[in-house]
C-alpha cells in the first residue's frame, strides 16, 4: 500500500470563483457557460462532443460528479 509521501492524488476542482469546491451538480450547465470546474485538469467539451459522435446522440445533462477512490459521472443522453 502506497504511502501519502509515495502518491498525491488529484485534488478535487474548485467552483469557477475558486474558494469552494464543486459540489458534483450542474456540470453541463457549468461547461456550456465556459465555466467548468475542470478546466485546468482536462476538456470536459472534448468528452461530451466523443460521446455524441460515437453514440449519434446529444448529451442533455451531467447530473452529478462524484469523488472517491473512483470518481463516477451520471451522463443523461437523448438518442
């Protein structure tokens, strides 16, 4: 088992006005507003336009992110 000195984990994002943490809602709405808790650590826009060419289809919501030792995304799709 690694110890907290062998591994750093990512630390969770930082709502858009960066003194609170994302509370995992609202990621879709956050994203299309340019305001992405994400922003820094990955294109969350990339991953959704990837989901709809593969599936035919458009991402309607993000409901909820959650953090853990794995990290969970709820995406709502409408074909």
């Amino acid at each position: 088992m690694a110890s907290d000195d062998e591994y750093i984990r990512d630390g969770w994002p930082k709502m858009p006005d960066n003194t609170t943490d994302y509370d995992g809602k609202g990621l879709l709405t956050l994203i299309r507003a340019g305001n992405s808790p994400f922003k820094h650590v990955w294109d969350v826009n990339l991953l959704i336009r990837e989901v709809e060419n593969v599936l035919g289809a458009q991402v309607s919501d993000i409901p909820l992110v959650s953090k853990g030792s794995n990290n969970y995304v709820s995406i709502c799709i409408n074909a």
